[in-house]
C-alpha cells in the first residue's frame, strides 16, 4: 500500500507539472498580442492634452483624439474635415476627407477610356483617307501625293531650328550658312533721347527691344554701374524701378548677342521739379487682427521728411518700406491708430495720412509675410493661444514650393523673449530649395510633405545639405512639380540622375528602371536606360508620433491570431499524447507487478 501511494502521489506532481507549462505557454503567447491602446491616457471615452490628434483603433473602429479630449471616429471620404487625423484616409482638404487612391483611380480611368475613343476615331479616319486616296490612285486623279502625310510645319522666327528649317530657309532661328555673326545686335529703348521727366512720374521703368537675343545692362551717370535688365526670351528687357532726383542725366544702354557681338547707344534724359507726392502704400484703412503692420511710402525728391504714428516721430526717411508689431494695452481690445507722413520743400509743407486699427486676442504673434495669404498657407490670425498649440501648418509661397507637415504644430513653443514667432526669419522656399533653420525653430523639425514647383529635371532625386538623401520618399514627379516626404529639416533640393545610375537612385521604392529591369512590384517602372518622367505614386507609409500604436488589422493580424491558437492545440495534442502514454505505461508497470506477485503466490504454495 505504501509503494502504491508513492506512485499516486508522482503522478499527480506529473500532471500539476504539465498542466502549469500549458498555462504558462498560453499566457506568454496572449500576454504577447499588442494592446492598441498602449501609451495612451483614455478614461470614459475621453483623451489627455498630449493625446489631441492620436489616431488609433478602439472596439475595431479607426478613432482619434479630438481637440475637445473626446475620442470620435475616423470620417470616410467625402464628410466634412478640419485636420487630416479626423479622416481614415488621413488627409483633409478643401474641408473634406479626401481619399487620393479613389481620385487616381477614377482620372486613370476617364483618362484611359478617353484615349481609347482618340485610336478608334484616328484609326476609322485613317482607313478612310486611305481609301480614298487609293480610288484617286485607281483613277489617276491628280493630287494624289497630297494623301501623304507630312509633319507639321516648322515656324520661323520663333528662335529656334526647327525640323524642315535650315540656315538657308531661316537664317533668323538656324544662322547664316558658311558664315559667322559679325553683326552686333540693334538696340531699340522705350526712352526717347532727350526726354523730359517731371519728378511725379517716377519711380519709372523703361524697356529694350533687341533684334536677336542676348544680354543687356545699362548705367547712369549718377554713379550706377552695369545694372542688369530681366528677360524673358533673351530680347525683351526691363528694368528695375528709377528713382532720380531732379537733373540732367545719360543712360548708357549695352547689349551683346549670342556671338558676343557687342553694341551701345547714350541715352540723354532730365528730370525737372514738380509737385511733390507722397504715396502711401501700407498700413490700408483697415484692422489688423493679431498681424505685424507692414509700413511702405514714398516721397520722390523729398529730402526733409517725417513719418509719425498718433503725433509721434518714428523716423526721417523720405522712402520707407518696414513692418512693425503693435499690441494693445490689454487682450481683446481694438485700438486706433493714425500714421501721418509730413514733408517740407522749399518752405512748403505737404502731408498725407491714413488710418488704421488693430485688435490683440492673444498673447502670441506670427511674423509670416512671406507665407500670408499665398498658396494653401495656413490662415494663422484667427487662432487662439490655445489653437496654435495644435496647428495644422502649411507655409506655401505660391509660386516655387510648399512646406506641409504631417503632425500638428505647437507654434507657441518656438516663440522668443517677447511672445513673437518669426517664420520668416528661420524658413526658406524658393526655386529648388527648401531650408528650415532648426537650430532657431525646432518646433519645425518634423516630418513633412515638400512640394518644388517649376523643375528643370527628366528624372530628378533629393540632394538634403548637397548629399543624396537615403530617408527622402519621392511621392511623384509631374510636370515640373516634384512631391516628397521628409522625416526631419534641414536644406532639400533636387537635382537630374546621372545618365545610366537607375531610374531614381534607389529612392523609387515601387521597382527598379532605367537599366533595363523591370518593375516587379506596384510603381515600379522599367526601361532601358530611359528618364521616366513619371515617379512612382505608390502610397508612404503614414508618419505618426511617438504615442501612435499603428492598426494591425487586416489578413496579416487574422493570420497572426490563427498561427497562435494553432500553436496552443499542438501543445495541447502533445500534452495529451504524454497523458496517454503515461497512463499506458503506468497499467503494463501494474500488470507486471500483479504477475509477479502471483508467481510468488504460486511459488509460496508449493
């Protein structure tokens, strides 16, 4: 009895033993499933101040945190938006979700089918004209020669050498044949030798005609030297704004054409007095609402000058053009101000003056004229304090770039000593360059979307401080206008792939081109040695913040689930399968332990 208990009481140390790994197993395996809502601080539906603009999944539905701390779910395509985080697609525009796929789709679509009517028409013509051109053929009308078709024909004079153009049939675009330009340019001035100007009519621009193209500059005798003339076909210039005291004067205009052929013509000009004039440009009669008051005038041949606000004295100059911020004595409040402009000439007194409010509602102030009222800029006047720690900023200076960052801004952290936020200062957009100085303004040092306008390039990839940048995503490249994604800020510009290096230096993420290899995977795009001018549009990964828990749904985490339960049932098929064989050799030991003791029974009998 005592053995038997023994062998009772290891068993069931056994099973307790097997039993404890299984649970030990399944609780490590599910305790590994990610929490969703890990790093977030969601009680009863509603979110922290560091949690604004989250977006996660909640109970299978995609959420976010809103700006009122309430958690809501994502909008579809099309509902009313304000910021991209309130969308599933993650993108707000013109106050709408808006998802790019469907867009796509839907223009590749209208555009494919209408290139299949463009072949069905160009192809039923062609049959036609041919047709006929073969029955004037059969019946030996003449003008038969005129059912070839030619290529359109070439324009002379449009300065450039064209196909079917020679230097005999258009000497103007292709040169004179056999012989070299010996003959400087003819110089043509809007300015009459002689002209009389009045001091009102300045400042004054003045044009140069050439008869060819080339470069011009001019001087006067005032001390100005070799000042260039802007162009925009090499024979049409002008100048920048004159202003001239009055006096005699001569304008010395040069030109010189694309042989270097060199001309001149003098240009005698005198400005006498007049009336004086003063032009007042800004400040407007208007309210400014949280704004710099920008100040330009102009007093063309003033000397004694003085520019006052509300009867004081801010400066001497005659020409000014600055800006200057204003804040009322308290928030919430509207003042009124009046700038007077106030000139004395010989014993004459002159004065304009105009009139202007302004209106403080916060505590804040943007400098961000280069940027206001531009493109898709952020309107920023009409935030408050509490808004502009969230801002979903976008500077675009309409004409050669444009900055949109991905996550909200908090634009109140980057402000100085006096509660003003210089944009202007620290950031640069213009042609082919894109500059955030963040050691100054490293609220800005954040993931982006970068826009270049007006490029240049066939097949262009991202220069970041004048080095390949390996961390730059190209989103597309159409028409001169090149898209891409940045993680942080510094100096981006762009610049042509080297003949035969690929098709995008690697940065095309949506296949391999240009060396002959094709695309295998969606974008890509293939060639042999070619410059596709179409980058590939395959959707970037979505950039989030730190707190964001990425939403793994979809056939990957269905997957992952089964593979889990999968695991637990072999483990449980196996803990079986011991139980079993335990059990099995448990009953021979107990059948062999009976046996002999019958023999021993037997054995004792006799």
């Amino acid at each position: 009895m005592k053995r038997k208990k023994r062998v009772s009481f290891s068993w069931l140390r056994l099973v307790l033993f097997l039993v404890l790994i299984v649970v030990l197993v399944s609780g490590f395996i599910i305790s590994n499933k990610k929490n969703i809502y890990t790093g977030y601080a969601i009680v009863n539906g509603t979110c922290t101040d560091d949690d604004v603009g989250i977006r996660f999944v909640r109970n299978n539905e995609p959420s976010y945190c809103d700006i009122d701390k309430t958690v809501k779910l994502q909008k579809n395509s099309g509902v009313n938006c304000v910021n991209n985080f309130e969308c599933r697609s993650n993108k707000c525009s013109d106050g709408k979700c808006y998802l790019l796929v469907e867009e796509v789709k839907k223009v590749r679509s209208d555009v494919e089918s209408l290139e299949g009517e463009i072949q069905k028409v160009k192809s039923e013509v062609s049959i036609f004209k041919k047709l006929a051109c073969g029955i004037k053929d059969l019946l030996k009308i003449e003008g038969y020669n005129e059912c070839i078709e030619v290529p359109p024909a070439s324009v002379c004079g449009n300065a450039q050498c064209e196909t079917g153009e020679s230097c005999s049939s258009c000497p103007g675009d292709c040169g004179e044949c056999g012989t070299e330009d010996l003959v400087p340019p003819v110089i043509t001035s809007s300015i009459s030798a002689n002209h009389e100007f009045s001091i009102t009519d300045f400042p004054f621009v003045f044009n140069v005609d050439l008869n060819e193209r080339g470069s011009v500059n001019y001087s006067l005798t005032n001390g100005k030297t070799n000042i260039s003339m802007s162009t925009n076909n090499g024979r049409k210039f002008t100048s920048l704004p004159l202003s001239l005291n009055p006096g005699a004067y001569n304008i010395s205009i040069f030109a010189q054409d694309i042989a270097g052929n060199k001309n001149s013509i003098l240009i005698p000009i005198e400005v006498i007095d007049g009336q004086i004039i003063i032009s007042i440009i800004n400040p407007q009669n208007k309210n400014y609402k949280n704004a710099y008051i920008p100040v330009e005038y102009y007093v063309p041949g003033a000397s004694n000058c003085q520019f006052l606000l509300n009867n004081v004295v801010k400066g001497n100059s005659c020409n000014l053009k600055t800006e200057f911020y204003i804040r009322t004595s308290k928030l919430n409040d509207t003042e009124s101000y009046l700038l007077e402009i106030r000139v004395n000439k010989n014993g004459i007194s002159y004065q304009e003056n105009v009139s202007f409010s302004i209106e403080s509602t916060r505590e804040y102030v943007i400098k961000y004229e280069k940027y206001k009222n531009k493109g898709n800029t952020t309107f920023l006047e009409n935030l408050t304090d509490r808004e502009l720690q969230y801002t979903n900023l976008v500077l675009d200076n309409g004409q050669t770039g444009k900055i949109q960052f991905f996550n909200l801004i908090n634009l109140t952290a980057g402000a100085n000593t006096s509660n003003i936020i210089d944009i202007d200062a620290y950031t640069d957009i213009s042609f082919n360059r894109i500059e955030v100085k963040t050691e100054k303004l490293a609220i800005l040092n954040n993931s982006a979307r970068l826009y270049l306008y007006n490029l240049p390039f066939i097949n262009p990839y991202i220069l970041v401080n004048g080095i390949p940048c390996t961390d730059c995503y190209i989103e597309s490249y159409n028409s001169g206008i090149l898209v891409f994604n940045v993680t942080k800020f510094s100096v981006y510009e762009a610049a042509e792939t080297p003949t035969g290096s690929g098709s995008n230096n690697g940065y095309d993420s949506g296949g391999s081109g240009g060396g002959g290899g094709s695309g295998s995977s969606s974008g890509g795009s293939s060639g042999t040695g070619g410059s596709p001018t179409n980058i590939s549009t395959s959707r970037p990964p979505i950039i989030i913040t730190d707190r964001e828990e990425i939403d793994e749904t979809g056939p990957s985490k269905e997957l992952s689930g089964i593979r889990k339960i999968l695991v637990i049932l072999v483990i449980l098929i196996i803990l079986v399968i011991l139980i079993i064989l335990i059990l099995f050799l448990r009953m021979l030991k107990r059948r062999k332990i009976k046996k002999l003791q019958n023999l021993d029974y037997i054995s004792k009998s006799y």
